[in-house]
C-alpha cells in the first residue's frame, strides 16, 4: 500500500471533492467494497484487493460467496443464508463478524459494518461493507477459551480427586486418632510411661494431618465457588476472648502476655462463626508462634460504620519485612528468613483466612513496621449479610 502517495496528493486533511473521497476510500486501511441485492461485488478497494489477493477486474460483477465468503463457516453456520439475509435485515448486521476466505484458501475472520445504501425512491440498492481483519484475535479468544476450559475441567478434576482423596485420608485418621485417644485414657488397659508417651505423639500428629486435610479442602472448596456460609446470629467480643484461651497456655509457658480490648457495642453479628473462630485462631496461633518469649499479644476491635466492625490482633513478635508481604496470604508460602526458619507449618493459615473473610464481603490485611517489630493482623466483618450466601466473589 502506497501511502505516501496519500499524503503527497492530499493537500488538505478535510477533503473537498470527489477525488480525494476516492483517494481516502483507496487508501483507507481497512476492507471498503459494495455488493448489490444479489450478492454480487460492484466495488473493491485497493486495501481489499490485496487483503482477499485478487485483482480488482477479477471480483467486480462476482458474487462474494464462493470468493470473498465460503458457503460455511468453520462451525457449519450458513454464510449464503447469511449475505442472503443481510438484504433483507440489513439493520441486524450493521456490525457483524464473520468468516471470510481469502484467494489462497485461508480463512479470517472481519469485523464488518455494513450500510444500507438506498435508490432514489428509497428502495435498498447496495450495501457498503467495511471490514477490519481481527483473525488474531479471534485466535487469541479461542486460545483463551481452550486454555479456560483445560483449567476448569482441570479445577474440576481436582475438586474430585481431593473430594475423594479426603475421605480415604480421613478414614484412617479416624482409627489412628480415635484409637491413640481410647489407648491414652486406659481403655486398653494400663500402660506404661513410656507406652502414654508414644500414644501422645500419634495422637498429636493424628490430629495435625488432620488439620491440615480439613485446611487443604476447605481452600479447594473456596476456589470451587462451593464454599458454603452457615449463617448464625452470635457474640464477636466472646469469641475472641474465647479464642484466646486457646493460646492462654502456650502463651504462659513462654511469658506472653495476652490482653484484649474488645468494645461492647460491638455485640452480636450474622457470619458463619465456625469460619470466623478459625480466622481468630489462626491469627492467634501464629502470633503465639512468631512471638519470641516475654513479648506481647493483644486484641482490639470496634465498629467502624453501621455495618462493619474491624478487629486487630497484633503481637510483639519477630515482624514482617517488607520484601516478604506477598508471602503471607501465598498457599503453601512461609518466609524463610533467619528468624522464622525454625517454625513449624504449611503456609494454609493466612491465605485461607483471607478467603473466609472475603466470603463474608470483608477485607484483610496485616501490617508491621519490620523485622523484629511485631505485627497488626486486621480483619473487617459486616455485621449483617445482605449478600448471596456462599459465593466468592472477587
Ligand atoms: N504474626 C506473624 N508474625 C510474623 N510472621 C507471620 C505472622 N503471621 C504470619 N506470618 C508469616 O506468614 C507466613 C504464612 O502464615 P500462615 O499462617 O499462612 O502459615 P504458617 O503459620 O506457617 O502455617 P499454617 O498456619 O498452615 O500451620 C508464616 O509462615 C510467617 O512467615
Ligand atoms: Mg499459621
């Protein structure tokens, strides 16, 4: 395409005659042609010429289908019903996409507008078509499509496989933890010192991997979208205090100490208060974690509008650098770092309180001043849920 010459033959940018209305039409980068009611092309221009890799005398007077427009597009849609149609309906296709074909057998797919173009008593007479070649983007959506449908039968195959997988897991667990317990409380008989202090540990780690599998298919069952809020009416400000009895004994053993400032307006919400006693715990048992002996932990939380309270737990613990923020909502990320190489966990903690939150239409985020500075941990609730019940949006 010659568009120098454009620019050197026109003078003005507006233009004032019908050459140079022919010279933008010539020029133009885009597919410009017409086509009477029967089909038949009566005007190419120079860019479609090249773009369809036919000569200008060798389409005039030819009809579009069997050149420009196969029969069918790639899906079987009929294309002739289609140029058919267009004569009749015109206003249906003032933009339109379709298949197109060029000489060389390839098919494009053009996004066309397409005019009316009326006879003196007001009768259609042609229709101008302008096309502009989006086959790439076609492809793209198409490779999108694919790739969407490959992660979600992927997403889906992962739900059922961890759906199955945590009953085969749970199975087992049932006896190992069930047993440990009947054993530690003598039902098999005495034992020995020893004896206890075995079963101990199998019923301590009986009851992590347990954790842990609930922890893995709750996350899975939140990004399925089939996460589920139970909706109960109940107390906030006892609920951190409580959870906070939870920690109450590790805490001692390492001199932390605990302190909440919970206010009472704060009273009652509806939220799923399994979920939320998780978030609590799982905040609190990091804090207890991270927090070196002799520190701090406390807990406040106060309504912020009508319909929201916010709670901050913080503690005075090893902090968060600023480089390692992303890692903490992360699945399955821990920092590395000299001061929090040797605590132990799997990373589920964080991001899946976030996403219960989330579900709940609330917001959390943590904030420390570094290293060796503690760290805040907030969450925001609505007091009420006035949305859908059980679905992630984000
Ligand atoms: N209060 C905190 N102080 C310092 N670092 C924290 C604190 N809470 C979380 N982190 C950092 O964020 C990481 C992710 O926390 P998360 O609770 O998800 O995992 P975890 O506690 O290591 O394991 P899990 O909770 O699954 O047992 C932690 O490993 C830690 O590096
Ligand atoms: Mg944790």
């Amino acid at each position: 395409m010659n568009i120098k010459s454009f620019f050197v033959k026109t003078s003005k940018n507006v233009p004032n005659n019908d050459g140079q209305y022919h010279e933008l039409v010539e020029y133009a980068n885009s597919i410009i042609l017409r086509m009477d009611m029967e089909g038949n092309i009566t005007f190419l221009n120079r860019f479609a010429q090249e773009f369809f890799g036919y000569k200008e005398e060798e389409l005039i007077g030819k009809n579009v289908i069997g050149t420009i427009v196969p029969p069918t597009d790639a899906s079987g849609k009929d294309l002739k019903a289609m140029i058919a149609d267009i004569m009749i309906n015109s206003e249906k296709y003032i933009n339109n996409e379709n298949e197109n074909i060029l000489r060389n057998g390839k098919r494009v797919w053009i996004a066309w507008t397409n005019r009316p173009i009326l006879d003196e008593n007001g009768q259609l007479k042609e229709v101008l078509c302008i096309g502009n070649d989006i086959t790439k983007l076609k492809e793209a959506e198409d490779q999108i499509m694919i790739a969407k449908e490959a992660a979600e039968n992927a997403s889906k195959a992962k739900s059922s496989f961890l759906a199955n997988m945590s009953h085969e897991l749970r199975t087992p667990l049932n006896a190992v933890i069930g047993f440990s317990e009947a054993m530690l409380e003598g039902i098999a008989g005495p034992m020995t010192d020893k004896q206890k202090e075995y079963a101990s540990y199998i019923l301590e780690s009986g009851r992590h991997l347990l954790s842990l599998i609930n922890d893995v298919l709750d996350l899975s069952k939140v990004e399925a979208g089939k996460m589920e809020l139970e909706l109960s009416d109940f107390n906030l400000q006892e609920l951190v205090k409580k959870s906070f009895t939870f920690i109450a004994e590790k805490a001692m053993k390492h001199r932390i100490a605990l302190c909440h400032d919970i206010k009472d307006d704060i009273g009652i919400i509806n939220a799923d208060e399994r979920k939320i006693k998780q978030v609590i715990y799982n905040i609190l048992s990091n804090a207890v974690k991270f927090t070196p002996d002799g520190g701090k932990i406390g807990a406040n939380a106060s309504k912020i509008n009508d319909n929201e309270i916010q709670v901050c737990i913080w503690d005075t613990g090893i902090g968060i650098d600023k480089k390692d923020s992303a890692k903490v909502f992360a699945e399955f990320e821990q920092i590395d770092s000299e001061y929090s190489r040797k605590y132990a966990g799997t990373g589920l903690g964080m991001p899946l309180s976030k996403k219960f939150i989330e579900l709940h239409g609330g917001k959390m985020w943590f904030e420390s001043d570094g290293m060796g500075k503690g760290a805040h941990f907030y969450f925001t609730i609505p007091i009420k849920q006035t949305g859908k019940k059980g679905v992630f949006d984000e």
